[in-house]
C-alpha cells in the first residue's frame, strides 16, 4: 500500500492509521504534524507547484520503501491557509518489525520538513507576514539519513 495525497482539505488519521493497520505487520508508526501557535500568529499560508510537489514527495516514499521492508506507508501534506491546530501533515508507516516503521517514519517526516517544495507564509494578529526559513536542525537531519 502507498497512499501519497497533497490536498487542501483536512484528513483522518484515524482511517490512516486502521488502513495500515490492515495490512498485517507487527509494527506501524505515525507522526501527525499540527500548525504551532502563539506569539501573535492567526495562520499558516503554505504554497506549493502541484506537480511538483506530488512528484518530488513520490520519489522520497519510494527511496523509504526501497531502504526498509515496508509493507505500507501513508503521506498525506496539506495546503492553503491554516490555522494554529489545524493537521498539516501525517507519515504513517507498516512493516513487519517496529524498526523498520519507526526509522521510514522518521527518515519521511525529516524529508518533508527540510526538502518537501513548500513555501510557508506565517500571518499574525497585526497583519504583518512573513515567510518562514528553512531550519538548520531540519537540514541536519535530513543529511543525516543521507539524503
């Protein structure tokens, strides 16, 4: 099972997670991303080139799925206006073994987050914007998985 989806609309992780579930393996892990709030921030406004962005997000599944014996794995990214607590992304990942889905879930989410072709937009009470810089930390654990 591969499950990729890059949509505006919000998701069930619920039926993710019994989807890979269903499958049959002894380990699945997950990692539900949620926009932050505080410090005066009323949303989160991600952009994205659909192609782009569905392809590039297929290739790095395939590079999870060539890397560790998975027998499914669920991305789902969203986009458009968001507001704090809102679901932005969801990785959820089946294997045989809990290694296996907890290292792909891992290696997934650190690739989304420093390499996915996002661009984020942060909205604040004031009306000031502005857009949001990759992170060092991110960057490091993505070349970290050697990618």
């Amino acid at each position: 099972m591969k499950r990729i989806s890059v949509q505006a609309q919000d998701f069930d992780v619920a039926g993710e997670m019994a989807a890979l579930e269903a499958l049959g393996g002894g380990g699945v892990a997950s990692f539900t991303g949620v926009v932050r709030g505080g410090d005066g921030l009323v949303a989160l406004e991600l952009e994205q080139y659909p192609a782009m962005t569905q392809a590039q997000v297929a290739r790095i599944v395939d590079d999870a799925m060539a890397r560790w014996p998975l027998l499914g794995v669920s991305v789902i990214h969203r986009y458009g206006r968001l507001e704090p607590g809102a679901r932005i992304v969801f990785v959820g990942t089946a294997s045989r073994h809990r290694t296996a889905a907890l290292e792909s879930c891992a290696f997934l989410i650190d690739w989304l987050k420093s390499h996915a072709p996002f661009w984020k937009k942060e909205h604040f009470e004031d009306g000031a914007t502005r857009w949001v810089e990759a992170r060092a930390e991110d960057e490091a654990k993505a070349k970290g998985w050697g990618g």
